[in-house]
C-alpha cells in the first residue's frame, strides 16, 4: 500500500509540474496558429497525450522541452503542417545586422528619443507581434523556443529533431528575417516617428 | 580578441550557449569596444523585446480546469479494478446488438468484397489466362484444319524462294511476308495460303518438322494496337505462349508484322524451333 501511495504521489507531482507549463504551451500555440480557438484545443489536445505517454516521459529529463515536442507534434498532426526549411531567396540578401544599420543610416534628426539606438524599441509594439507571426513556421518556431521559452540550443535541437547546426543556423536566419520585416512593418506604418511625435507633444 | 570574432560568437553569447571562458572575453571585448557593444545591447534588446511583446495572457482558466478534470477522470478509469464478467444472457443480447452495430471492420468488409468481385471480374474480362486468348484460339483452329487436310493450300513445296516469289505475287498491300529459313533443322515447308481475316491481311504457311506438323501464321497487325498487344499479352516479355485444343501455340511480333506458330510440339519445343528457325531470322 506503502508503494501505491508513493506512486500516487508521484503521478500528482508530475501533474502538478507539467501543469506549469501550460501558459508557455498556450502562447506557443496561440503564436502557432494566430487562432484562440485552436490554440485551445490544441493545447488541451496536448495534454491529453501528455497524460497517455506520461510513462514514456524519462525521470531527469527536461519535461519543457518534453512538452515542447509533444505540442508540436500535435500541431503538425492537427492542422497537418509541414513544418520545413524556407526558401533561402527570403533571407539570403538580409545582411547582418539588418535593423541595426537602417537605422543608423535613415536616422534622421529628431526621429528618435537621444541615447542609446535600442532605445527605439520602446516605441515598437504591434509591430513586434506581427514581424514574429509572419514568420515562416520553422523560423516561428525556433524563435519562440530561444527568445520567449529561453531553451537552450540542445533542447530545440531535441524539440524539432534536427542538429544543434541545423537549430543555430535556423535561428540566425530567423532573426535577420525578423529584423527585415520588423523594419518594413515599423517603416510602413510610420510609426517611428508618429510615437515619438506623440512624446514630444 | 576581434571585433569579427566577437560578433561571430554573437548569438550564442546572447542565448547563453557559451562556455565561461568564451563568454569573458567576449565581455571583455564589449567592454572596450563601442562599436561592438552598440551592437550587441540593440541585438540584446531585440531579443528582450520579442519576449515581451509577444507573450500574451496565460492560458485560459476554462482551458486548465477542463485538463484538470479530463486528467481526474482518466486516473480514475485507470485505478479501477476491472469490471466484472457479464450474465451469459446480456452477452448474448450484447453479442447481437453488436452485430448491428455499424463497425469499421463491417463497413471495410462492405467496401473490400464489391471490390474484390470487381477486381476478379476485371481480371477475368481483359487478362483471362492464355488457353482463352482469341489469338491463340484462331491460331489453333487453323492449323488443326491444315492438319486434318480441311484446308487447301494455293501452293504446295518444299523450296522456301518458290513460296517467298508466290507470296509476292499474291501480295497487294503493304502486308510484310517472308518465309523463313528452317536452317536444315529437318524441317520442310509445305506450302501456302493467303488469307482476309476480318480485313486483316493474313499469310499461312505449312511446314512439316522431324515428326510435327507446324504452321506458321503471319498477320499484319497494323489494324490492331500491337503496343497495347505488347504491354498486356507479352507482359514484357518477347514472346507469348498459349494452348488451345491441345496446340501449343507461340505469338511474337516483327514490326507491325504478328507471327504465330502453332504445333501439337511441346513447349520446349515449339520454342525451339521459333527461336532458331524463326524468331532468330527477324533479328
């Protein structure tokens, strides 16, 4: 009886600690699907299988990225996605520190607030938000795995099932793309400068 | 340490990816270079920034609560001892109800049986075994009327260019007849014949070997698909073997030329002579 109890306890720990997770799933999911129903069922669709393949789960292992790859999984099942390397014509002509130097070029007097370049984040918002949700999926994925979920290299590799290079030069690509589109979707919107008008006043 | 060498290590060193020693340096480096450090804060505040904006509310509490009890529920199934046998007469009833019931394996059975039956039928229709194929059954029935004497030939020898010049004679169309050679292998040509077989141009030709009677048929088959002919009868193969009557007959085409020999010879045979005497000469 001793070791039923035990047992018993065990599985509420479990329980206990996979429920922690299901705000990150949740974003993930809502990120995923830009859909709130679907990033519902998805992740209550997740659960379910996290309950059936609790015995699969190794003692010691991470259960994040555990979870990880079991809401994935179902992604790719549910809304039956290929999840798949872009197009290298999307981010080959992006150079490195894309953001980074349009800025500093278009800088213009007055456009933004004096002091430090990153400063210019405060007035981004939405921007943000839609740069990340046109990502393509595979760029999405790894970007909201390093930069949101702060997994480590070693754990998306396991997540997406590729090597850690595959992982590092997918994540590097996704950031440049990322810049690119958080710089036309600022800069179309003018939003730059409208905020800091705003400021000003 | 360089600048590029820093900013290469740039990523790994903002998601944390790096040994001690590396990361040092690369503060190191930071430190003292305005440049590099400009960069790496706006990448660092990039990345902070994407965290921010981009997390929204937890998850909903509706969400939870319905894991939670699902979760209840399923642990509950699982603890619960097994249920007990059931009275004889309910698995009975059971057993009958579940014979109505609409089951995956009922409907697959319903799908899989028409189409099997279709399958056969098809298969029966267009690749019927050889003994039924229409070829061989002329092929065979002429030979046995040449063999029973029912047939009268237009040309009666043994020497192969006296029979070749009498099918050029005879011949309007562009029907390719030639007669082969038997190479000496104790074989005789009898004679001819031409035919109009259902507005096909047809050529018979008699031979005699050691102890068989043999015929050779020759057809134009310009009328028929012989491509489709080829892919459906020959299987890929250069030649097709039938029965009929107890003739063994064997098909090949030359060109748009379809050749049968036709012979109470076995198989073997039969093969032998096509592919010494005969099909040998259409190479």
């Amino acid at each position: 009886m001793k070791d039923f109890d035990n047992q018993e306890s065990e599985i509420k720990e479990f329980e206990a600690a996979a429920l922690e997770h299901i705000d990150s799933l949740f974003n993930f999911g809502m990120r995923m699907t830009g859909n709130r129903e679907a990033a519902e069922d998805l992740v209550q669709e997740t659960y379910l299988k996290v309950h059936r393949f609790s015995h699969t789960f190794k003692e010691g292992s991470n259960l994040k990225a555990w979870l990880f790859k079991i809401l994935r999984n179902t992604f790719i099942n549910t809304f039956r996605k290929k999840i798949k390397e872009p197009k290298s014509i999307l981010y080959d002509e992006v150079e490195d520190f894309y953001l980074f130097n349009k800025i500093k070029t278009d800088k213009k007097e007055g456009d933004y607030v004096s002091g430090e370049i990153s400063n210019v984040y405060e007035f981004l918002d939405d921007e943000v938000k839609n740069a990340v949700n046109s990502l393509p999926l595979a760029f999405r994925e790894v970007i909201l795995y390093s930069d949101i979920e702060d997994l480590s290299y070693g754990e998306i590799s396991e997540i997406v099932g590729c090597p850690i290079g595959t992982v590092k030069s997918r994540l590097f690509r996704a950031r440049k793309l990322l810049q690119k589109s958080l710089w036309n979707y600022a800069n179309e919107r003018g939003f730059l400068k409208e905020r800091h008008e705003g400021k000003e006043i | 340490m360089t600048c590029k060498e820093a900013i290469e290590q740039l990523h790994e060193f903002l998601d944390n990816e790096l040994g001690d020693a590396n990361y040092t340096k690369i503060r190191q480096h930071i430190n003292m270079c305005h440049e590099c450090c400009e960069k790496f804060e706006f990448e660092q505040a990039l990345k902070k920034v994407i965290r921010e904006k981009t997390q929204i509310h937890g998850a909903p509490q509706h969400v939870l609560q319905s894991i939670v009890s699902q979760w209840a529920e399923l642990n509950e199934e699982r603890s619960r001892p097994k249920a007990p046998a059931v009275e004889p007469k309910g698995t009975f009833l059971q057993g009958i109800l579940d014979l109505l019931t609409l089951r995956p394996a009922y409907v697959t059975m319903a799908v899989l049986l028409p189409m099997t039956i279709i399958g056969l039928a098809a298969y029966l229709a267009f690749f019927r075994p050889a003994e039924y194929s229409p070829i061989v059954k002329v092929a065979a029935e002429r030979h046995d009327s040449f063999v029973n004497n029912n047939m009268h030939l237009d040309l009666v020898s043994s020497d192969s260019n006296e029979i070749r010049r009498h099918f050029q004679n005879l011949q309007r169309s562009n029907l390719v007849i030639d007669v082969p050679e038997c190479n000496g292998h104790e074989m005789e040509l009898l004679g001819c014949k031409n035919y109009n077989l259902d507005g096909k141009k047809s050529a018979y030709v008699g031979l005699r070997g050691h102890q068989n009677k043999i015929s050779l048929e020759m057809i134009n088959g310009s009328g028929m698909n012989i491509a489709k002919l080829q892919h459906e009868f020959y299987k890929g193969r250069s030649y097709y073997f039938g029965k009929h009557k107890g003739y063994n007959v064997v098909i090949w085409k030359h060109g748009n030329t379809l050749y049968s020999l036709t012979s109470t010879m076995d198989r073997k045979g039969l093969m032998r002579v096509a592919s010494e005497s005969i099909l040998s000469y259409n190479k």
